[in-house]
C-alpha cells in the first residue's frame, strides 16, 4: 500500500504526464479549430527523432526542443493543407501521415547516426527545484523539484485554457471547429484559422516528441513513442476538449504509467506477476476510461468536416 | 454510347496517370535514399528486382510476405467499406497467431494428420482474430467508443500477451530467446515450392480476396455494410440495422488478421514470436495494410494488386538493408508518398470539379 502513495511514484508520475498533456494541448489546439490529426503519432515520433539530434550535435536540449517543434509543425501542416485546402478525408490523410511520421524518423537517425557500435546519448534533463516552493515538503517536492519541461506544462496548461475560453481569437478558433459556416458569415477567415491552429498545435506536438529522449530515455529508439500519441488523441476526448480536464486524465494515465514502472522494477513481484501484464495495464486502463466517457462526449461540431465557402449547405 | 465509352477511357487514363506519378515519385524518393545512404541507384534498383522477383528464393520470399499483407490489407479495406477504421491489424494478428499456436498445442497428442490439422490450426487463429475483433465493435456497439482506440490500444495488448506467451508459459527452454516451442510437424501449412520456400499461405489469401468480392457485391449484408459505409445516416433511415453491420464489420476485420497471424505462424516461423507482424525496427503489416487499402480503394482487386506492389518493395528492400544499410522503416515512406500522392489528385480533381 505504501508503493501507492511513494514520494517517488508521484514524481515520477509528473515527469511521464509532461509529454502527454503537451502533445494533447497541441491536439485539442487542433481539434478546436475542426481539424482531427489522428497522424499525431507520426508526428510525435518526428518530433523525438529532430529533437534527440539536434540536441547531440548542438549540445543544447533549447536548440533541441527548437527544432523539434518547428519539426512537428511542418508535418502538420502538410495535414492542414490536404485537410483545408484539398478537403480530403482527414482520417485517411492522418494516417498517412502517422506511417509517413513513422518510416521518416529511423531514416533520418539512421543517415545522420550511421551504424554505430554504441548507441548515442544525449545527458537528460536536471531537475531544477523552484526556491521556496520547492522546498515545500511532499507537494513541493512533487511538483516544483522537476525539469524545466515539465514546469512548462503547467505553463502551458494554464496559457492553451486563457487562450481557447478568454481570448478573442480563441473564440474564433473555437468558431471555426463549431460551426465554420457562421465564422466566414462574420469575417474569419476558415482556412487561415485552421491553418494557423495546425502551425501551432505542431509545434507542441513536436516538443512533446523531443521530451522523451531528452528526459526519460536519453536516446532514440524507432519505438520510443511506443503509443503515447495515441494515448494523447485519447486525452482530449477524456477531457471533452478542455485542457484542465485533458491535465487531470493526463495525471491519471501517467500515474498508471508510472506505477507499472516501478512495480516492474520490483524483483519480488515479478513473480506473482508476469512484468508483461503490467506493461499492458495502461492500455487497459485506457479502454476502459475510454468505456466510461466515449459516451455523450460531444467533439466540435465541424470536427473531420472540410470547409467549402461555395457548397451550399 | 460513344460519350460513355469516351468518359471511361477518360478515367482510365486519369486512373494510369495519377498511380504513374505516385510511382515515379516514390522511386525518385527512393533514389534520393539510395544516395544519401551512399549506393548506387541502378545497382540498387538491380539489387532489389533481383532479389524480390529475380531469383526463385527472392520471388518465394515475395510471396510469402504477400499473404500475410493481402489478408491484413483485406481486412482493413473490408473495414473501410463499411466506413470502420481498423487500425488494429497487428493486434489481430497477434491474436491469430496465439490463436493458432495454442490450438497446435492443444492437439499435439492427437497425432491429426496435417489435411485435418492445418485448417484447425488456421480455424484457431481466425478465431483468436475474430474475438479481436469482436471488442471494438461492442464497444462501438454499446458504448460508442471510437473503434480506432480500441483497435491502437489492443494492438499493445496483444503484443505482451505474446511476448508473455513467448518468454513464459510456450517458451523454447533450448532457444534462449522470446520464442515458444516449434509447433508440431502435422500443423505446417504446406510447401508450395518447396526448394524455394514459398508456403500456401498466398492461396489462401487470394481465395479471400475473392470471397471478399463475391460478399461485398453478391450478399444483402455486403449491401448493407456499403450501404452504411456510403451514408450512415441514410442507411439507418433506409432500415439498416447499423449496430448489427458493426458486429459483422469488425469481428470479420479481425477474423481476416487473425487468419494472416496464424499463416505466418503455420506457414513461415512455425513457433509464436514477437516479430510476427514486422520484427522490431522493421515496417509492420498493420501500418502498410492502411496504406494498401487506401492505394487499393477498398476494392478486393485494387487491394490485391497493391499488395503485390508492397510485397515486392517489401522483400526488395530487405536486401538493400543488408548492403546499404537502408532502415527497414524507410520502406513506410515510400508508401507513405504513394498514398499522399494518390490522394493529392483525386482530391485536387474534387475540388477542382467544386
């Protein structure tokens, strides 16, 4: 019982949340303004590849990160352009994008890496514990004694809600995923709202991809996403498009995460249970939330739906 | 007449037109590969016709890798149709494959002669790929959760339940590697070639290829799934049962995995281990079988021919892994193109056409 409320579980808990609510804060940027990128995954693992490089050559996880943001962007503006200015289906174009995503990223490491004998490294993120509040026994130590990225994604959080609920232009935004017909009545323009949250929504998704080499595993491995974007494209659903609630599910998954992780690393229980059945429990436990708020979750209106400013509708 | 005779060809042309430069593209980015990764593009391109299709080994390797890409491919496209996205192919195949393993196991001692063995082994794997399939859609079904998480999420399931069945309960003691015990000789699909190594396991899938045709066009719930596939909302109103179309659609999606598990199995490594749908590092069937359905346009023939395409680029760049040292992943970005590429025009023609 005490494993469940370890110091350590909850830290670590953080450092696994990091990257699924940043990549799912781009995702519901995204999904806000009527775009589904179900190629996330794809994007993501860009993302890692760009970032892990980068940061080896440069010797700066900032330049790092840079670039893998710009990464993710690029690729998902090409969705942006299939999805608003040729209105193909998204869901196809998604998941061509996911394998396009997919194949690139080892080919790149492969050209720029070559076949070496030892992997390369890259030294992962120090903690940087917050004066005072880091000091704070228990929560602070939870909360504020972590990397700098993780401390970005409760900025994040907190920027993505004032911008989609109390901004001007998040309202737009949110116009365009509701109902784009309305929009382009009062003078917003569909497209460049669509194409603008795709830029920006990418960029996260790539800072979320570059995380995981630069802060969990300090190298690149073809499966190093390992299903996490997935897992974020479930989150905004979790979340209902809200990123407060998108964090708390976050919370949760990486929880699960984190737990597995440190009950695997346990020899005594890999007796009582195969360390197999505990790699799955995220995933299970996934489905089965997913069970719990699939039903009546309501998505943007004009979700998947390509614009036309002459059909007649 | 003559209009419509003109029209077709018309579209025909257009049809040769848009896959000839999805082609030319993907070989051109093919070749920037080949250089970068410092080959030579002729010897390369020499190098993989060769030994895909070349030589009798590379062509029996060739078909061997196509049986499994038709059946996966099949079952996404069946999926599609239906307006379902199955993107939990390896996961059907994993669970084919245990399906397969574990019946071989259960009869080993029954001494079945191989005509009566085989087709249970195969029956075993279509129905560890049928059960699946069977929970996305109730979940679909009963709670509407988007079959396409279910589908993701399963995928990794599956995958520990065989690295778990490979390393613990099946394992091989003698093989010091996540691998069960051969399965037993009366259980192998046959030989078709057998100097070259090519199994049966194409003829089964081209015999699905068809019945997929014959079902899609010829039966009221082939209708009924196009029907939905079309327009769900029309098909309701029209008196379509959807949430039964659902519980046909993808139970079958997995049924078709699962039997492309159990042939890899059965007929390729005769044991159950974890590279079964693409081995690490390498490109899995479930991520080209999206693509194939795509390129193929959910057609039983189109599907068919596409997968000949990906099997040959398959086989063929395994051997430019092995002298240029090429990832086996970059194979996905050649399809990738192909299917980005197809999409473009038909897409630009739509919005062309307003």
């Amino acid at each position: 019982m005490s494993l469940l409320f370890d110091i350590s579980l909850f830290q670590l808990t953080m450092l696994m949340m990091a990257p699924l609510i940043i990549a799912c804060l781009g995702e519901t940027i995204i999904e806000r303004s009527g775009i589904l990128n179900v190629g996330i995954e794809g994007v993501v693992t860009l993302g890692s590849v760009t970032g892990f490089l980068l940061t080896y050559y440069s010797g700066s996880a900032i330049i790092g990160c840079i670039v893998a943001a710009l990464s993710g962007s690029v690729l998902t503006l090409l969705l942006a352009y299939f999805s608003v200015t040729l209105r193909a289906n998204q869901i196809v174009i998604g998941l061509g994008i996911f394998v396009l995503g997919l194949g690139i990223s080892p080919t790149i490491y492969r050209l720029a890496v070559g076949v070496v004998q030892s992997i390369p490294q890259v030294p992962t993120l120090k903690e940087i514990p917050i004066p005072l509040l880091g000091a704070i026994p228990f929560i602070g130590e939870i909360f504020f004694a972590q990397n700098g990225l993780v401390y970005m994604s409760y900025f994040l959080v907190a920027a993505v809600s004032f911008f989609l609920f109390k901004t001007p232009l998040g309202l737009r935004l949110r116009a365009c995923g509701e109902n784009p017909r309305a929009a382009d009545t009062v003078g917003i323009d569909v497209a460049r709202m669509r194409y603008g949250a795709c830029a920006v929504g990418g960029l996260f998704l790539g800072v979320a991809g570059a995380y995981l080499p630069l802060v969990i595993s300090g190298s690149f491995t073809d499966n190093i996403v390992n299903g996490r974007g997935w897992l974020a494209l479930m989150l905004v659903i979790f979340g209902r498009w809200v990123p407060v609630w998108s964090f708390v599910g976050a919370l949760l998954f990486a929880y699960v995460d984190a737990f597995q992780f440190k009950v695997n690393a346990l020899p005594q229980f890999a007796k009582i249970i195969p360390p197999q059945f505990l790699l799955m429990l995220p995933y299970v436990f996934a489905m089965i939330v997913l069970v719990q708020v699939a039903r009546g979750a309501e998505s943007p209106r004009a979700l998947t739906r390509p614009y036309d400013r002459e059909a007649r509708d | 007449m003559a209009a419509g005779v003109s029209e077709k060809k018309k579209v025909a042309m257009e049809f040769a037109v848009t896959y000839a430069a999805a082609g030319a593209l993907a070989l051109a980015c093919g070749a920037v590969f080949i250089v970068a990764f410092g080959g030579d593009v002729l010897v390369a391109l020499g190098t993989v016709l060769r030994s895909s299709l070349g030589t009798w080994g590379g062509f029996a390797q060739t078909l061997n890798k196509f049986s499994p890409l038709l059946l996966a491919s099949l079952a996404v496209a069946f999926g599609m149709r239906g307006g379902h996205f199955n993107i939990g192919v390896d996961g059907q195949i994993y669970a084919g494959a245990i399906g397969m393993t574990g019946t071989a196991f259960a009869l080993e001692g029954m001494n079945l002669p191989w005509p009566v063995f085989v087709p249970l082994g195969l029956l075993g794997g279509i129905l560890g790929g049928w059960f699946w399939g069977f929970i996305p859609g109730i979940l679909r079904v009963r709670f509407q959760v988007s079959e396409i998480f279910v589908t993701v999420m399963l995928n990794f399931v599956a995958l520990y339940l065989v690295d778990y069945l490979a390393n613990g309960p099946w394992n091989d003691p003698l093989a010091g590697e996540a691998i069960s015990l051969p399965i037993p000789d009366a259980s192998v699909l046959p030989q078709v070639m057998p100097r070259a190594g090519a199994h049966a396991g194409f003829i089964i899938a081209l015999v699905a290829a068809v019945g997929m045709y014959f079902f899609m066009t010829r039966t009221i719930a082939g209708y009924e799934i196009r029907a939905v596939g079309d327009n769900p909302r029309a098909a309701r109103f029209g008196g379509i049962n959807v949430a039964r179309v659902t519980l046909i659609i993808m139970p079958t999606c997995g049924a078709l995995s699962g039997l492309a598990g159990a042939i890899e199995v059965s007929g390729f490594h005769q044991s159950l281990l974890l590279g079964i749908s693409g081995a690490e590092g390498a490109p899995n069937y479930g991520a080209m079988a999206i693509l194939i359905a795509v390129i193929g346009r959910n057609n039983p023939l189109g599907v068919t021919i596409a997968a000949a395409v990906f099997a040959v680029l398959v086989s063929g760049s395994d051997s430019l892994q092995r002298s240029i040292g090429l990832p086996g992943a970059a194979v996905f970005v050649f399809q990738a193109i192909i299917v980005l590429t197809v999409v473009f025009v038909q897409a630009r023609r739509n919005v062309r056409a307003g």
